[in-house]
C-alpha cells in the first residue's frame, strides 16, 4: 500500500515535468543550427527509472522497518 501510495506521486509528478521539459529541451535546441529530435521514449526511460528508484527506496526502508526489533527501538529511547 505505502508503494502504491508513493508510485501516484511519482506518477504525478512524471506528468507535470515531461510537458515542461519537454518544452523547456525544445526552446533550447531551436538555437542551435544542427539539431536532434526529442523522442517521446526518452521521457518515459526517465519517468520509468525514476519510478523504480521510488519503488526500491520505498521497499527497502519497509523491509528495514518491518525486520527491526521494537524491542532495541524502545530501549534506546
């Protein structure tokens, strides 16, 4: 649920940012005289990693938690 949770963000996130850098890259590149194209896959590799680095962060500080004794947590407090 907590992944979940933090995957909407993400999603979110992903959305409101690729319409702007997608923007922002192609102002940029109109100065210049030899140009690239921006393909809409690179937007979503980076929407994709970023969602994955979200998802095991999340993952593992749940493992961490979910393996920790609350006994050694209370003593040193």
């Amino acid at each position: 649920m907590l992944s979940k949770e933090f995957l909407k963000l993400v999603a979110l996130a992903a959305l409101i940012a690729v319409p702007i850098a997608w923007y922002a890259m192609y102002t940029w590149l109109q100065d210049f005289a030899y140009q690239t194209t921006l393909d809409w896959w690179l937007f979503g590799l980076t929407a994709a990693a970023t969602g994955f680095v979200a998802l095991a962060t999340v993952s593992f500080q749940s493992v961490k938690a979910g393996l920790a004794n609350p006994v050694q947590s209370l003593r040193s407090e």
